[in-house]
C-alpha cells in the first residue's frame, strides 16, 4: 500500500479486526507488541501495513505471490523463539478485542489506479471506498474506472488514488478506491478542487457510476507506519 509494484496487478492479504470501542487502546498494544517481537527476533515470514479507520477497524495487509502464501504459517518462527507461553498470551489479548473477523484477498489494479508519482511518502491520511456492485455489472464498472482515469489524468488532477478489485474471501464484489492525502484538511480542499476541476464530465461518470452499484461504504482513517511490520530493503 506504500508503493506501487511494477506488475499490471499485485494481490494483498487482508486482515480486518472490527475491534469492541473500550479496547482500542488495548489492541493497539497488542499490535505494538507483535511488531516489537517480529522486529526484535527478525521474522521474515511476516510482513504489514496497518491502517486504522475512525470507525475502530484495522486493516493489516500483505503483499502475496499468490493464493499458495496463504498456507504458510508466518508466525511459527516467532512461537518459537517467544515461546509457547508468551506468545500464546499475546494472541489471547487480541481475541479480548473483538467478536468477530476476516481474511480475504484484494488486488491491486495498476492500470486503472491514478498515482501519477507512484508515492505515497507523506500522504498517511487514507479515504476507502468501497463500491459493491453484481458480478453482472462489474466489467461496466470496470469500463467507468477507465473513464474516470482518463479523466484525472487529462485534467492533471491532484486527488490521486490506487484502485483494488476484491477477491478470494471477500464478501461480495466490490471495487475499493484507496485515496491519499497528507491529511483529512488537506483532502478535503483536493476533493472541493477536483470536484470542480473536473465539472460535469464527472458528473456524467459518478451518476452512471451509482446506478450500477449496490451500496457503497466510506471508511477514512489513517496509515499506521507504528503498528506495521515490513522488512527493510
């Protein structure tokens, strides 16, 4: 989620904990402690970006070859130099947090994301939307992806974003916009800017693109570089 990959396609392993309010602050511990230990015992099974969303999710996604990486377990070498214990403790203080979660793959789509610099330094504040859509509709919304592309790319928009297709796990289909600001402030004046950058043209694309879909869920949040664990190249 830092940086594009070369490839026309990448696909990203995501966890998702919906975690119970009172124990935000707990988890985030938890996390803490699961990248300190990684980091301190140099497991290179495991790597991930956390992004935190203002409605109490977290979102810690890996990068994968393919659907065979989901098999290995990436943290048996750290069971076994934590010890049993210890690390048995550690996931116990994550199962206090929440009720439920999920696993599912996304993929990142290069040719349809509209990253201009292919960076993100500095932009850790995140917009995700979610937009559901049937299977009979999603190459439609595939072809609006490419017309709204085309259209920041002809007009020099600064609202940049990376565009996901969902995949195995997922629930439902859908196409997830990842958008990049340095801030909530300063997205919101590239949004009010891009809005009108972009006039009715836009217009035409967004209203056709809301009678194909069917529903739509915007999450904001931040990335969470202090709750990540990657390895250094």
């Amino acid at each position: 989620m830092i940086a594009q990959e070369a490839s026309a396609s990448q696909a990203f392993w995501v966890h998702e904990d919906p975690i119970f309010p009172p124990m935000a602050a707990d988890y985030e511990g938890y996390c803490t402690d699961l990248a300190v230990n990684c980091k301190k015992y140099d497991i290179k099974d495991a790597s991930w970006f956390t992004i935190s969303t203002d409605d109490l999710k977290y979102f810690h996604i890996s990068p994968i070859k393919n659907m065979g990486d989901l098999d290995k377990n990436r943290f048996f070498n750290l069971r076994q130099k934590m010890g049993d214990e210890e690390f048995d403790k550690l996931f116990e203080g994550f199962d206090s947090c929440y009720d439920t979660h999920s696993d599912y793959i996304i993929h990142l789509d290069n040719e349809l994301s509209y990253m201009p610099d292919g960076k993100h330094e500095g932009h850790d504040f995140r917009k995700l939307e979610f937009w559901y859509v049937t299977p009979q509709n999603l190459d439609k919304i595939i072809r609006l992806a490419k017309s709204f592309k085309e259209l920041y790319r002809k007009n020099n928009s600064k609202e940049h974003y990376n565009l996901y297709r969902s995949g195995f796990g997922s629930s439902g289909d859908f196409v997830l916009v990842e958008i990049t600001a340095e801030s909530a402030e300063s997205y919101e004046k590239i949004r009010k800017e891009n809005k009108e950058l972009l006039g009715d043209e836009r217009n035409v694309i967004y209203q056709e693109l809301l009678s194909l879909i069917t529903k739509v869920e915007t999450l904001t949040g931040y990335m969470r570089m202090d709750l990540s664990y990657f390895l250094e190249k």
